[in-house]
DNA sequence: CAAGGAGTCCTCTGAGTGTA
DNA sequence: TACACTCAGAGGACTCCTTG
C-alpha cells in the first residue's frame, strides 16, 4: 500500500468511508472522482490529493505521518522505504536514567553502521547517522530505544517513527522481536543470545574478554537487520488484509 | 528489575449525506 | 427543506506489554 492509494486521514474519510471509495474502484488518487461521495468530502478528497502530490514530490513523510491516523502509520513503509531508518540499541539495564547505552546500529540505504560506546558513540556521530532518516523504524522504539537515547545523548528523533511492535500487534504478532521473528520464519545466526545476553557481553567486555564485543555487535546488527525484513513482511500482510482489489 | 505509548471499548456529538 | 441515518472523531477509563 502506498500513500497514493489512501484516502483515510482527510478530514472525514475514516476506515469505512475509505473502503468504500475503493469498492467503487478508485483505489488510487489517479483515479479519484468526487462522484464516488459526497459534495463535501470529495472538495476535500480532491485538496488532498492535490497537495498530497506536492508533499509526495518533496518526500515530506512528516506531512502523510501528521495526516495519517496513528494507527495507520503503516502506510508510509512501502512509500518511503528507502528513507527509512531501521534502528536498534543494547544498552546495560532497562532503566535510562541509571543505565548506559552500548551500541547502536543502524540500517539505512542497504548499509548497516554499529556505533560503540568508548569508541565512536558519540551525541555527534549519532545526529550525522540520523541526519537522512526521515523514517525511523524499531521495535518498541516508541517507549525504549528514542526515550534512551534521547536521555543519555543531547540528540532530538523526534520525527515519523513507524514501531513494528504495534504493527505486528494488529495482525496478531505478539510476544517480542525473538517470538515475532520465529512465527514469520526470519532466521538467526545466534537464536540463543537475547537482550539480557547483551548486558552480560558487555560487561565481559569490559573486563577484557576477547570475542564479547564482537559477539555483541553482530547481535545487535542482526536485530536491526531484521528489522527491515519483518516491516516488509508485516506491511505486505496488512496490505492483503486492508486494501480492495 | 522501570515506565508510558498505544490499543480497546465505550459513549456522545454533530457534520455530512441521501431521500422524499 | 425536513428528516433519518451513517460515520467520523474526540474524550475517558482501562488494560496490555515490551525493551536490555
């Protein structure tokens, strides 16, 4: 599903009205005829559509995040792909206030960039990798890995976040990244190392224990990784369930 | 182990729309 | 124009549940 084919978030359109529309066939903006409902909302179609295509040629994913109903933020994935930003972090604890961040990866543009705490992780390095990502996509990133970041770094993400936990929630994906992954069949080369794992690494780490880093990192880089996988995965689904044809 | 975003379910209101 | 009906959308109270 692209934004293109959407008509929920204009003032009025919700899910019922929307299917409607694409029962009569319209299923793109292309194809939009106010006829298909009412005077009133298809004036506002029809604005949509016309500054939509606007904000649709400047890559404005921040514009179709604000329009969309949140629920709906799925919908930007397949649109704005390749300006997403998949992002994944280990830190010692779960607490942000008390607890410091290790690693970050992230994966952008086909490339994966893991930035180490005592090394690279620093509050500019984090802002140049961020700079491009217009859409950031996580796992629980809404309540973890932004608030952690943003707690331990001067660093500001707020912007267009699409968190797969949520989605994964609405066809019925539930249980954590691991669970997730293993219901839709993602495969890992180390299934037997979680999130706790990584607090204990890094410790070993720290007191000098050969291999703990590096174990830890392509831990990390693997979660991000996966991350792209399983949008792409859980957006087509949705797409199947929602959109008419 | 900390912590709050988002979903669910509910009610209520009123705009929008089609019909007569 | 009057009316009935459908929905959208907002607000409140509650629950769920994940991250290292």
């Amino acid at each position: 599903m692209r934004v293109e084919n959407s008509f929920i978030g204009v003032d009025g359109v919700g899910e019922q009205t929307e299917r409607s529309i694409w029962e009569q066939g319209v299923t793109h903006w292309d194809e939009f005829e106010p006829g298909v409902v009412g005077g009133k909302r298809g004036d506002r179609i029809q604005r949509f559509i016309e500054e939509g295509r606007d904000h649709l040629d400047a890559a404005d994913v921040a514009y179709f995040d604000h329009q969309f109903p949140n629920s709906e933020q799925w919908r930007l994935y397949e649109t704005f792909r390749d300006r997403a930003c998949f992002f994944d972090i280990e830190t010692t604890g779960l607490d942000e206030q008390r607890n410091q961040v290790t690693t970050v990866s992230l994966h952008q543009d086909g490339e994966t960039e893991t930035l180490v705490a005592g090394d690279d992780l620093t509050a500019g390095n984090l802002r140049a990798a961020f700079a491009d990502a217009d859409l950031l996509v996580t796992f629980n990133g809404k309540r973890f890995d932004v608030p952690f970041l943003e707690a331990n770094f001067d660093i500001d993400l707020q912007r267009p976040h699409l968190d797969l936990m949520y989605t994964c929630k609405k066809i019925g994906l539930s249980g954590g990244l691991k669970q997730v992954e293993k219901d839709i069949g993602i495969e890992r080369d180390r299934p037997d190392i979680s999130g706790r794992d990584a607090v204990r690494l890094w410790r070993e780490h720290e007191s000098g224990r050969d291999g703990a880093l590096e174990t830890l990192v392509s831990y990390n880089r693997e979660d991000t990784v996966n991350l792209r996988t399983l949008a792409d995965e859980v957006t087509g689904s949705l797409h199947d369930d929602v959109f008419v044809r």
